[in-house]
C-alpha cells in the first residue's frame, strides 16, 4: 500500500512537472532568460571573463533547471505504467 502511494505521488508529480513544461509562461521566461545570458555571453569584452563565466553559469543552471524537470516528467510516467501493472494484476 506504501509502494502505491509513493507511485501514486511520483505519477501526480511527474503530471505537475509536464504541466509547467507545457505552459506557455513558463517557456517564454526560459527563452528569454536563454537570450539574455548568450547575449551577455557574446556581447562580453574580450578582457571580460568574469561577465562571461556568470553568463554561462547560469545558462547552464537554467538548462539544468528544465533536465531537472524533465528527468521528474519521465520518472511521473514510469510511476504510472508501473501503477496500471500493479492494477492489472490485482484484477486478474
């Protein structure tokens, strides 16, 4: 019963996650902070490493958000493919 439980919040979660990277806001905020931090990126002065380091820090920690997201979004999926087993066998 625990077991279901816990896959029963790993599918909702994995729902929720699909919902936010799905959602038209949400995606326009990593757009253009994506735009943002390569353009501060190239538009950088050659003697200007440290803009350039924070730049592609957070580019990175803002792909590294969305990989979080979705690594959430496939676990949710596999809860629930694992729940429709888990009732497939308590009908047969």
């Amino acid at each position: 019963m625990n077991d279901d439980l816990d896959l029963r919040n790993r599918a909702n979660q994995g729902n929720k996650a699909k919902d936010l990277l799905n959602n038209d806001i949400f995606n326009r905020v990593f757009e253009i902070l994506e735009k943002r931090y390569i353009e501060g990126f190239s538009e950088s002065k050659s003697d200007d490493s440290h803009v350039r380091e924070i730049c592609y820090r957070q580019l990175q920690a803002l792909r590294k958000l969305r990989e979080e997201i979705s690594i959430l979004v496939a676990d949710g999926k596999l809860a629930s493919e694992k729940l429709d087993t888990i009732n497939k066998k308590k009908f047969y």
